[in-house]
C-alpha cells in the first residue's frame, strides 16, 4: 500500500475529526505532520453546508505523555486542502534550518530526511543503519528540534548547543577548524562520525546494558525503540531520564513512519 506524507499547510492550523464530517478531536498546528495511506480513497461529505474532500491520516501531536515533542500517535480525518504532500526529493543543503528557533514539523522533517541520507551516504564502512539514524533523531528532535543553531541558552558556551546539544559547547566549538562554522550541518554531523571514530570522547558504552560502544550503534539492526534508548543513555547522558526513554522511543519510532512514508526507507 502505497503512503505519502503530508502537513498541514494553513497558519490557523486544522481541526481532526473522528470521521469525514464527523466530531472533531482536536487541532493540528501548522506544519503538523501526517502519514496518509493512498489506499483509503477520500470522501466527499459537507459539513455545516459546504462539501470538502476529506482523508483519513495517521498523524502526530503533543500527548499527555509528551513532555516537549510531538510524538503522540493518532488517525483521524482531516480536510484534503488544508494540507498539502510532502515532496520525494532529498533536500539539499541550502534548505536546512539552522537558526537558534523552533521549527515547524514539516521544518523539521528537511532536516532529518538530510541527515539520514547523509548518514546512508557514508562509505560502505562507516555507514549508518536505517534503526541507529532515527533512533538518534528521535533523540535530535528532543534536544534541538534537530537544528544545528539551537543553543540551550544563547552564547552561553558553558551551556549545550547543536543538534546533540553538546554540552558544554565549547567542547564542540573550540575544536573547529578555521573555516568551518558551527552552525554547519555537515560541520556537526563530521564531529558526531569522529566520535564514533575514536578521534573525542562523546560516547559511554557501560551507561546501558548490554554494553554497546558507539560504532557497534550505528551499525546495529536492534529496535528502533531500544537504540533510542541507548543513544540517551550512551551518548546525551542526562542526570534524569523520567519520561524521556519512553518520549524519545515514541519520537524515534515517528521518524522510523514518516521516513518510510516519504521514500527514503
């Protein structure tokens, strides 16, 4: 069964109902993304007088369960031309987000369907499982909404920064070469490979069991839910972890959807 991606395309956002016409079940902010399976054909059906095109939607929204992402799952109804198809081509460089802000869902997914083709591009020896990427962008989205300009306090170098948040930032940013930029996607993603190489320390193989050592991660084939997990333990290490392991296997398991959704898995 063929699947596209979709967001929701307008400012005021839309409204997912239970059914075409139907009650409705919450609102969808901008960019919100959906997973849209072609099989379910739409359905003509009026709702306070006027008749609109409607699709059922697998789509992702802030849970009770969620303490800063999107990455409660639900289906619904939503109106055709409200949202609008995600396109099948990679994005290049020059659509990255990179700012220090908060991006839209659909903002986001150009930087993530990026860096999982730059991280399946890699030589046949280095190069990254499908599971270990969106486990670590379920991890991204959580710590910088997968932007490479997010700083966790501005210019605050003792403080995270980047797409994994490295913390302090200094680590990463004394360590830069005379011509890259921090803000460079390919600058952080060469970093976060150097550290799977060995050349920094980022990287903590006994903080979960069974060990793992970061080069076996992104090579492993294990869940998406459990790399996940590891990742945040191995790799971000935070001094708390309540709700985050089973938020960010939510978050990973959504980019898992919408990356195969979209054609890039």
């Amino acid at each position: 069964m063929a699947k596209t991606v979709r967001y929701v395309n307008t400012s005021s956002g839309v409204n997912v109902r239970d059914a075409a016409a139907g009650n409705k079940v919450r609102s969808l902010l901008q960019g919100t993304l959906m997973i849209y399976d072609t099989a379910n054909a739409p359905v003509k059906k009026a709702l306070n007088g006027t008749t609109y095109t409607w699709i059922k939607v697998t789509y992702y929204y802030k849970g009770s369960n969620d303490q800063y992402l999107m990455a409660t799952e639900a289906t619904g109804w939503v109106t055709q031309n409200n949202t609008t198809e995600v396109s099948t081509t990679i994005p290049d460089k020059s659509s990255i987000y990179s700012g220090n802000q908060s991006y839209k869902q659909n903002e986001r997914l150009v930087n993530a369907r990026y860096i999982f083709d730059y991280l399946r591009s890699l030589s046949s020896s280095k190069r990254w499982s499908v599971n270990a990427i969106c486990a670590t962008l379920g991890n991204m989205e959580a710590e910088s909404g997968i932007t490479p300009g997010k700083w966790e306090v501005l210019n605050d170098t003792s403080r995270g920064f980047g797409l994994v948040q490295w913390t302090p930032a200094s680590n990463f940013i004394n360590a830069l070469g005379t011509s890259e930029s921090k803000t460079d996607i390919d600058v952080q993603l060469k970093r976060i490979q150097a550290e799977v190489d060995g050349t920094y320390t980022q990287w903590t193989s006994s903080s979960h069991s069974p060990a793992m050592t970061f080069s076996e991660y992104t090579k492993s084939t294990k869940t998406v839910a459990t790399l996940a997990e590891y990742f945040l333990r191995c790799y971000e290490r935070p001094e708390i972890t309540t709700g985050m392991v089973s938020e960010r296997k939510r978050c990973a398991e959504k980019w898992y959807n919408i990356l195969s959704a979209v054609g890039d898995i």
